[in-house]
C-alpha cells in the first residue's frame, strides 16, 4: 500500500542508516512483509512492525500520515510488485498501538470503487477490492466505519494472494459479475479452494499457503467515536497471577488510501485450538517481574509496571522474571508437533499443516450482507 504511508513504507522513504531518535531504521525491501508476529508484518528477522521501534531500539512515536472523517470515503493507493491475483481488505482500529486483530476483525472498510480499473464490488464481501489481473499501480475508494474515530487509528491493510488457491465466493463473482477484460485474466478457476478464509493463520513466519502480506497505517480520524465492537478491554488494576492472560491477537506487502455501504456481519469461527498451559511459575526465584513480548524472555520496554506492560496490548507480564529454565516453546514458534508444548498463556493454534504458538484470541470470519 502507498497512501496513506504504511509503517514501512514511512521507514523506506523516512528511515535513516545510522542512529537517531524518533526514526526508524530505513527498509530496503517494503515489498516483502508475508511474515507477521501481530498486525502489522514483518520483514526479515528484525523489521517487526508490530513492535515497530526507531533506529536506536526504543519505541516509534505515533506519526498520523493523514487526518479523515469519521465515515468518510477515503483513497487507497496500492503498488504491486509481484502480482498474484486475489483482493485486499483495509479495517480499521482506534487502539493505537495496541490495536488487536479482533477489533480490526469487527471494523472493516467497505470497498467502493475500483477507480483506475473499474473491478466491480462483491455483494456477498463487501470488504473485498478485488485485484485486476494486469493491474500494478492501483487505487481503490474505500468507506471509513461509521464508529471509528480517534487520534491515533490503525488502518490494517491485507494482500490475499490467489495465485495458488482461491477464496470463498470467488467463483460465484467470477460467474455473475463483468469484469474488465486483462491479458493474464482476473483469476485462476482451475485451482483448489483456500478453505475458510478465519482457518488461514495470520500469525506466520514467511510463506504459508495461502500467503498474504499485512500492513498498518497510522492516521487519525475526526469526529466522534462510537461504540467500538468488540469494545477494549483496559488492563486489570490488581495483579492477577492464577489464570492466563488473554489479550486479543493476531493479520501481507505494499502500500494504502479506501467507501461501505451494507455493513458487514461478524460471524464466530472456531479454528483448531488446544487449552492454554498453566499459568507462569517461578522459573528464577528472582521475584522480579517483567515484561516480555514472546511469553518467555523480558523485553527492554514496559517493565516500569505490570500495568504499563499490559497497556502495550501486544506484551505480558512475567510475574517472576524470564522463564531461562523452561523449555516452553515461545509465542510464534512452530507447535505442530508438539501442541502441549507452548510457554505458559499461549495455546498451539492453526490448522493441520501449520501450528504456533499464539495468544488466545478469537478470529472472527467476516461476511456481506446478502
């Protein structure tokens, strides 16, 4: 995506090589985020856009590339580097940073207009901009949510490729719709179906079938806010050390700008989950707590108090310091074959080819209205 700016794309046109406060270190390849850890992608083995720090390793500032109106309809500019079929999806989230994958879930755009190309809307996903097959440099009116407003208003934006397998409902838009006409075509109907779309995980390391790439763009949004469904949970005010910490979860590589107008239904899915481990026990005799980003290990922010840690969204709270003589497997780490296996408040998520180690956090399918 490419307007408005996404956190990568800021870091490749505004990034520095060197060391400097406020500014992230610059990124050389915006086109390659299929891997995710939260929201927002990752690229490479440091370029985490979920944590999304600066060139000396503290956390970004929130820098708001552009200022909406609630509801408005919004441009959404997408450059493709290597086209693969498929559609995008933009939601929108007034968390901030700790923008969860439920609340993006609940709150999608609603797609308007194919500007440039003229590829119609699909009624039954109304969520869907579908991708021309001979388009590289795109742009898309999308519809703001009508209760989402704030300072600080995460746009995630998703790239679902279809060049190995496609999506519900494609056949059926393919067969009633007119599309333009396009030298490669606008989609491939001898291949297999993806399966439900809520059992492809978000949570990845590089490519899984069907691959995607994710992106997050920080705006804000005039006007007021309504209620925010699923609504945010605050973080607890008392410790709380016998259950688990849920915190809501998980989301491809290019650049966004995007108009609703039947709003979509959140339905529930139930992808293959396995109970939670028990909760975090004394692994150092220390009693320090700590906050910590993959259930395991402390992370170098956040440990001013529980509170601030679990404010972050993304992290949580150690109770008695790193888990050093746990052999637990981390958040993100591949549980396939060992589902029991995860550090304590994780469960082992995914489906029968893929499994990580993921926070608790309930994927929502979303459908048009019919």
């Amino acid at each position: 995506m490419t307007e408005p700016a996404t956190r990568n794309g800021f870091a490749h046109t505004s990034g520095t090589w060197g060391s400097q406060a406020g500014v992230p270190p610059v990124e050389t390849t915006p086109h390659g985020l299929n891997s995710n850890t939260g929201v927002c992608g990752k690229q490479g083995g440091s370029k985490d856009y979920d944590v999304w720090v600066d060139s000396q390793g503290n956390p970004m500032p929130w820098i708001s590339q552009t200022i909406y109106n609630k509801g408005q309809d919004i441009q959404v500019d997408v450059k493709i580097t290597a086209h693969h079929y498929g559609h995008f999806t933009v939601s929108a989230c007034p968390m901030g940073r700790a923008s969860t994958q439920e609340c993006f879930d609940a709150n999608p755009l609603e797609f308007v207009e194919d500007t440039k190309y003229g590829m119609p809307k699909d009624e039954n996903h109304p969520e869907r901009a579908m991708l021309w097959g001979d388009g590289n440099e795109l742009s898309y009116k999308l519809k703001l949510p009508d209760n989402i407003a704030g300072e600080q208003v995460l746009l995630q934006w998703i790239y679902w490729t279809a060049n190995s397998c496609n999506y519900d409902g494609y056949q059926e838009y393919f067969n009633t719709h007119q599309t333009p006409a396009s030298g490669k075509g606008n989609w491939s109907p001898a291949l297999s179906g993806c399966g439900p779309i809520e059992n492809i995980p978000m949570i990845r390391s590089g490519t899984v079938i069907a691959e995607i790439f994710v992106n997050c763009a920080e705006v804000s949004v005039s006007g007021e806010s309504g209620p925010i469904n699923p609504p945010p949970v605050p973080p607890p005010t008392t410790p709380v050390t016998d259950a688990p910490i849920v915190a809501p979860t998980n989301p491809p590589v290019v650049d966004p700008t995007i108009k609703p107008t039947n709003p979509p239904v959140v339905l529930p899915t139930n992808p293959p989950i396995v109970a939670p481990t028990s909760p975090p026990v004394n692994n150092n005799n220390n009693g320090n707590g700590c906050c910590s980003m993959d259930f395991k290990t402390c992370a170098t922010w956040g440990n001013e108090s529980r509170e601030t840690c679990l404010a972050l969204g993304s992290m949580t709270w150690l109770e008695n310091g790193a888990l050093e003589n746990n052999t637990c497997l981390a958040k993100d780490s591949a549980c396939t074959d060992n589902t029991h296996g995860c550090c304590p408040g994780l469960m082992c998520e995914g489906n029968e080819w893929y499994m990580q180690c993921k926070k608790p956090a309930a994927r929502k399918l979303l459908r048009g209205s019919q």
